[in-house]
C-alpha cells in the first residue's frame, strides 16, 4: 500500500504545482526569446501537459490499487 500512497502524493503535487512548474520551464527554454504574442498559449501547453503528467501518475496508483486487490482474492 506504500506504493500507491507515493504514486497518489506525487500526482496531486505535480498537478497543485503545474503553474508554477509552467512558468518557470518557460522562461527556462524560452530565456532569450521574445514571446509577445505566443506566451499564453505557450504556457497553457506547459501547465496543460504538467497536469497531464499527474494524472497519469495518479492512474498509475489506481491500476495498482486495482491489481493489489486483486491479488488478495
């Protein structure tokens, strides 16, 4: 049970944290360039795919949750 607690911990992290993550891998990649037009959308994919990220992590809890069960019957 250790396991998917860790999986359940990390994903909820990574996605209350998915802004600032965003923000910050931007203006890492995109330092010297100038995104006048572009940066909303930019940005709404970084934080979109951060979200994403722990989503699947918290899925990756569930299916063992799902298999640890499954394993007891």
């Amino acid at each position: 049970m250790k396991k998917q607690i860790k999986y359940f911990l990390i994903s909820f992290i990574i996605i209350f944290l998915s802004a600032p993550l965003g923000y910050k891998t931007i203006n890492i990649i995109y330092r010297n360039k100038n995104l006048s037009g572009e940066y909303i959308t930019i940005l709404n994919g970084f934080i979109h795919s951060f979200m994403l990220i722990g989503i699947l992590i918290f899925v990756i809890g569930v299916v063992n949750v799902l298999v640890g069960k499954n394993d007891k019957l």
